[in-house]
C-alpha cells in the first residue's frame, strides 16, 4: 500500500462528519449463499478418521469391561445351577433316608409319601429361593461395580435400611425363621388336628408367617409362627381311646371283664371299626377303687384323630351290654343303701320339731305378744 492511500485511510477514519458515521447498507445475500453447503471427501474422510481414532482409542477399555460382565454372568449362571441341583440331591437323600423307615412299625405310622412330597417342596422351594436371591444379588452388585459405579453410598443405605427393619420388623423376622424350622422338622401340615396353646384345630394353611387352623365350632385361627411355643399334634402316629367305666363295688369282677371283653371283640370286627382300630381294645384292669364304686379302664389304639369317635361308640356299646348282663353304671359318690331305705321308710324325717311358741297359753308365747296399753276412764 503506498503512503497516500494510507494517509487517506486514517483522515476517513477520524472525519467526525455525519456522512462517515452513516452506516452503509450490507449487501443482500445471494440465493447461492443461503443454500447449505454439502460436505465433502475430504470433510467425510476427516470424520471417519476421527471415529476410527476415537475407537481405537478406548476399544481395549470397553472390550475389557464386556468381557468382566459376561464371565461375572457366566459365573452366577453356572453357580446357580449347581447350587440349586445340590439342593435338590439333598431333599432327595433326605427322602431316602425317611424311606428306610418304612419297613418298621414306626415308619409307617410316622411317614407317608404325601407328606414327604409336600414337605420336600416347601423346604426345596425355601432354600432355591434363598439360593437365588444371594447369588444374583452378589453377581449384580459386582457387575456395578465393573462399570465404575461407587457402591458405598449402596451398601451403606442397604445397612441402615436393614437395621431399621430389623429393629421395626423383629417380629415379622421371628415369626418367618419359625415357620422355616417347622417345615424343616416337619412339625405339622395341611390337615393335621393340632394343639397351638393359644388355639387348637385342624391345619388348613402352613405358611412361613402365619398358620391358619379351623376350630371345633368352624371358626378359623390365625396363629403367627412366633407366637408358638409348644405345639401338640394329634394326627402323627396313632390316638389312643380311653374309655373309664364306673361301677359298683360290689359287682363280680370277672363278669365286668367277660363283658368288656365280649364287646371289644365285637367291635374289633365290624365295619368300620376295624380299619380305625389299629390295635386291640384292651381292658387294663382297675383304675381307681373307692369305698362305693370301682373304675374299669378300657384303652385302644386307633387311627390319628380318631379316637373320640372310638370313645363315642365304645360308652354306646357298653352301656347296652351291661344293662343286658344288669351291671349297674354308677357316676360318682353313692349313698350307703342303708341309710337311703331308712331315710324312706320315715315319713316324718323331714319334719321340723315342735316350736314353744306355738302354744297360746306358753310362757314363751306370752312373754312374745305385745303388750296392751291401758284404758283410761274418764
């Protein structure tokens, strides 16, 4: 640029006259300017290497991390497995060994394949859950943490949220380990006749927290595994009738006996008495002797929860046959029958002595009538 144009630009720029600070007007773009402008190779060229730079660059980080994740994965997948098919060998040998039972008298009274059946998958549907649950929960907790996520903050409310609901929920945990060591010791199940101490009935329900029993009168309990401190079954094994037959002192023994006897055998061979007796009714002998009656014990083994339909029909056939042998049944303390007949042969037993007082003209009915006031005359 030659020094008079130079000159000439700087006096332009300091003339403060309106026609210099007048902006002049912009040009009006052209309709080849407004239109967007394709990108071309090399724009494409430059992008895609970009790209292949960017992944080439982190292709060993993220590889790395897939890699953890799928053997974290495979790793829980398989463990599961095999866990879950241990347990499952495990019920099966316990099943195995409830088995060898079988050939005994107690094992058959004891055991049933229904109940094993039921109890094996309760107790394998409990511990497969169990089993899941830790696992998975350990495979996730790692798979976070491979992708750099900070789990302290994780554990750290998992801990004070399982304090909180061990301290507020203590009961729901007591009543839920319960109803696991009763299915694990097969205390009871669905259609056993149960004591609880807090309510009796038959079983209609098992759970983990709550057992439901249906009472005598058709109500339902709900009884909390917790709560349970002793628990009477009465359909396990075998009940036991007892029947105590009260009679005379004076009556023969041996009569009695041959009696009892005589209806024993022939209840023991009737329908359907004989499939729900499982032993013989046995006379035991004498249970108690007082100075006016004796007792005679009569026992039978019989079909669990059976027994007082066995006791029912037992009094009904024995009250037959000793009114049939006359054989008096009597029920507690008796009256001598001396002073019975006396007391009835006197008719005036019941009569109240002569009073004093009845006689008018006795002293003691003078001395008892009220005094009369004395008239005045005028």
């Amino acid at each position: 640029m030659s020094p008079s144009v130079a000159y000439a630009a700087v006096l332009a720029a300091a003339d403060p006259s309106p026609s210099s600070a007048t902006p002049t007007p912009s040009p009006s773009p052209s309709p080849s300017q407004s239109t967007p402008s394709v990108p071309s190779l090399q724009d494409a060229q430059e992008s895609a290497s970009n790209a292949a730079g960017w992944i080439e660059e982190n292709w060993s980080t993220w590889l790395a991390i897939g890699l953890r994740v799928l053997l974290i994965v495979v790793i829980a997948a398989v463990l599961r497995v095999v866990v879950r098919r241990a347990i499952t060998k495990l019920i099966d040998r316990m099943n195995r060994t409830v088995q060898t039972m079988d050939g005994t008298a107690l094992g058959g009274l004891l055991v049933n394949a229904e109940r094993r059946r039921q109890r094996s998958q309760a107790i394998g549907s409990v511990l497969r859950s169990v089993a899941s649950f830790v696992i998975l929960g350990t495979a996730a907790l790692m798979v976070l943490a491979t992708f750099q996520i900070n789990l302290a903050p994780l554990l750290a409310s998992a801990g004070v949220a399982g304090v909180a609901i061990g301290f507020g929920a203590r009961n729901l945990v007591t009543d839920f380990l319960s109803g696991v060591f009763m299915i694990l010791e097969d205390q009871y199940g669905v259609g056993d006749t149960v004591d609880a101490g807090v309510a009796s009935g038959e079983v209609i329900e098992v759970g983990l927290r709550v057992t439901k029993l249906r009472g005598v009168d058709g109500e339902i309990w709900y009884v909390r595994n917790g709560e349970v401190k002793r628990i009477g079954n009465l359909s396990q094994g075998w009940s036991t009738a007892g029947v105590d037959v009260t009679v005379r002192s004076g009556e023969d023994l041996d009569r009695v006996k041959a009696t009892l006897d005589a209806v024993a055998e022939r209840m023991s061979k009737e329908e359907p008495w004989n499939e729900l007796l499982w032993g013989p009714i046995e006379v035991l002998g004498l249970d108690s002797v007082l100075l006016d009656s004796m007792v005679v014990r009569v026992s039978a083994k019989t079909m669990p929860g059976k027994a007082l339909t066995v006791e029912r029909e037992l009094r009904w056939r024995i009250k037959r046959a000793f009114d049939a042998a006359d054989i008096d049944i009597v029920g507690g303390a008796t009256a001598p029958p001396a002073e019975s007949e006396q007391t009835a042969s006197d008719p005036t037993a019941g009569m109240a002595a002569p009073s004093a007082y009845a006689n008018t003209g006795s002293p003691q009915s003078a001395a008892a009538s009220p005094l009369t006031p004395p008239s005045t005359a005028k």
